[in-house]
C-alpha cells in the first residue's frame, strides 16, 4: 500500500485560512512559529487585549506540533528526583507543579475554545518491556506519589488487559494524561487567537532579526514588522534566521506509522480504554489509537532518511510481536519529525535580547510543555514579570558535540531497528 503520508494532516477537523503577510505590520508581540508554543503565546496574548502577530514560515503545526504522537503528558520525561537534582528544590519543584497540571491546562483551553480534536481523557499507560523497566516504574511510582500525583503501579495481567497484549511486565497508569490529534489541537489554537484579535500569518518566513529603537525589527517575506516584545518558538525546526543566535538544541527524529482501522471487534480488545503507551525500551516505541480506529506505532528513527526501509521493517515486527492480531494490516500513513532535546532533558527558555525570549527543549513532550511554556512567555513578556515563567530564563545555552550526538541518536536506531526486525533481542 502507497503511504499517504501523514495521518494528522489527512485526518484534522480543523482548518485554518491564514494569509502570507504582504504589508508592513506593528504590533505589541511577534512570534516566529505557529505550533502549540506559538498559538498558545498568541491566544494569550489576544486575550490580555495585546495586538499580536504570529508568522509562520510553512503552514501551521508543519514541525513537531503537526507530527507529535498526541499524548497529553503531565511531568517531565525525567523523574522527580532527577529533576531536583538538576535545578534545585524550589526550581525543580516549580517547574514540575507547573508541569504536572499542564494536562489541565489543556483540557480547559479544548473545552473552553471548542477545539474539536479527538479529545481522550483516559490517561497514559507508560509500558514495561521488561523486568528491569518494570523496577524503573516502581521507583518513579514512588516518587511521584511521594509529591502526590495519582499515579497507579499496575502488574503484568492488569497491563495486558488494559493494552491488550502479554509482551509487557507491567506499567504506570496516570489518569491525568491522555491522547489528541495534536495537529487539530495546533490549528484549533490557532482559530481561538484569530477569534481572540490576533493576526496569524502562514508561508510567512522571517529571514532578518534585530533590536533598534527600542522596538524589535523583522523581515518577513521582505515586509517590515515591528514589534515591543519577541518570541522565538520554533523549537526542533528553526531554520537559520539571521538574527544573531539560535537556540542550540540536539534534534532527534522519531517517526509513526498508522494502520488502516482495525476491525471492531478487536477494538474491544486492543486498547480498550484508548490509553495513549510508550515503553521502557532504551529505543523507546510508542502506541495509540485514533478516533477512527487506525493503530499508530512510533519509534526513534527517521522516515526520510536511508533507514526508511529498516524503520518501517522494524515497526511491522513490533506489530506482529506485541499486538500479533493486528500484524499483517497494512500501513495506511507514516511521517516523521524532529523532537528539540537538551543535554539535560530540562525546557530551556533563552532570554536572547530587551523584551525576547526563546522557549524550546520539551524532549518529546511538548503539548503539555509547549502551551504551558508559550501561555507563560507571553505573559511575562507583555507584563514584564519573569516570576510567571516556568524556568528561570537564561542568557546563553550551549549544547556539546551536537552533529556527533544526532548521528548517534540516528544511527542507534538504525541498527537497534535492523537488529530487531531480524529477529534479534
């Protein structure tokens, strides 16, 4: 079957109709990017009466926010006591209160802005792949209710019937979390600014930055714009602005493929709850369903790379392994995209310049991060208030050995996968 590419993009319920700028513009706030970063900055923007301007240079959500799995995660990747130990008790602590609600932020912004965008709240199964990720549950069970988050430690016969397969030896329920289309979240985010009084601009490529007169000054598509208060939330796909700095990320593919949908009867059996899964695996793999039924399975990897054939070979394995019912249906969609890591898996924001900031980093994870980040830089920007932002923003960020680092990311999943679809451990 010939794919047909990326399922959120043929599946959103949401349209949006944004021009290309073709006039100079002033306003209160610009923003480069319109993923869940930028169009939550925007919203909130609109919403405290600012004029905002967002300026996208493909269409919106075209990077991480329009490729992302869809779990709506609570937390960081990283354990609590990681977390601490990285920033500090009272820092650390911030940022996962702040974290830990952002499922809620989500949910309300949805209901509160008729985003239609396969909303599932049912929570998120982190899967054990073995015995030893089974014991990495328990320790992060621990220390998440130890700080009083709801979690669940479930065995291995409750992870099976909350999954429907035995290839897992237990797993970590968050009733928090849960799943959307995260294309049609972007794009339904994006309506709500426009309604709110914000200018939204697609094929809008910002090519020159710089700060003079106390305003911020941008090119985008040869137009001028000027703007008080800037924010740079392209996150994994800034694409070489001319403005002096750049947010030093290490990008890391991950890719998804989606099957046709699956018979009913099976839907009763394979993820019944319609839980959003990822597992231990030092390669990790992703699960879920969409509204129409189709199995969407991820990986590390990169689909438009030279590893296509041994990712997409690898994923039909896994299928055939841990769900074996549905092994032989056919591919119908698969995309990739790239994730902004951090060398220490901790959102950064980059105060670049009077009034700028950069947010990015997310590690995967950036519904949740991303519209907590953008909602609160576009406050403390307007405001002046730093105190708002998530993490205390810094002046310089510099990541080591990043070409040598993707390379390792890319090429471990290249041979893990091709080992793996062999029939190798």
């Amino acid at each position: 079957m010939t794919s047909k590419g990326n399922l959120w993009r043929a599946s959103s319920a949401v349209r949006v109709e944004a021009p290309a700028l073709d006039r100079p513009l002033d306003v209160d706030l610009a923003i480069i990017g319109g993923g869940f970063t930028g169009q939550a900055a925007a919203l909130e923007g609109a919403r405290r009466g600012a004029s905002v301007a967002v300026f996208e240079g493909e269409t919106f959500g075209h990077g991480g926010s329009g490729r992302n799995v869809g779990l709506v995660n609570a937390g960081l990747w990283l354990p609590p006591e990681e977390v601490v130990r990285a920033m500090g008790a009272e820092a650390g602590g911030r940022l996962m209160a702040l974290l830990a609600d952002a499922p809620r932020r989500v949910w309300s912004l949805i209901e509160r802005e008729g985003i239609e965008c396969e909303a599932t709240r049912q929570g998120t199964l982190h899967l054990a792949h073995a015995p030893a990720g089974f014991r990495d549950l328990a320790e992060r069970h621990r220390q998440g209710t130890a700080l009083g988050w709801p979690l669940q430690l479930l065995d291995a016969a409750e992870a099976a019937r909350r999954t429907g397969s035995r290839a897992f030896h237990g797993a970590l329920f968050d009733p928090r979390a849960g799943t959307i289309q995260p294309l049609s979240y972007a794009l339904g985010l994006a309506r709500a600014a426009i309604s709110a009084g914000a200018q939204v601009f697609e094929h809008s490529r910002v090519s020159r930055v710089r700060r003079e007169d106390q305003h911020w000054h941008l090119s985008v598509n040869g137009q001028p714009v000027r703007a008080r208060s800037l924010l740079l939330a392209t996150n994994a796909y800034f694409d070489g602005i001319d403005m002096g700095t750049r947010p030093e990320i290490v990008a890391v593919n991950y890719f998804q493929a989606a099957t046709v949908p699956i018979p009913q009867d099976l839907r009763l059996r394979i993820l019944p709850g319609r839980q959003g899964c990822w597992d231990t695996d030092l390669v990790m793999s992703s699960f879920r369903m969409d509204a129409q039924g189709r199995f969407i399975i991820g990986g590390i990897g990169n689909l438009e790379g030279p590893g296509r054939a041994v990712h997409m070979s690898w994923a039909r394995r896994k299928l055939r392994q841990t769900f074996p019912e549905l092994g032989d249906l056919p591919f119908e969609h698969d995309w990739s995209g790239r994730i902004a890591m951090t060398g220490d898996h901790i959102p950064k924001i980059l105060r670049f310049g009077t009034s700028a900031l950069a947010c990015f980093g997310y590690s995967g994870r950036g519904i949740g991060p991303g519209t907590t980040f953008g909602t609160l830089a576009a406050e403390a920007l307007l405001t002046g208030d730093d105190t708002v932002l998530p993490v205390a923003p810094v002046t310089s960020h510099r990541e080591s050995f990043v070409p040598v680092r993707e390379a390792y990311y890319e090429m471990g999943a290249v041979l893990t996968h091709a080992v793996k679809a062999r029939g190798g451990t």
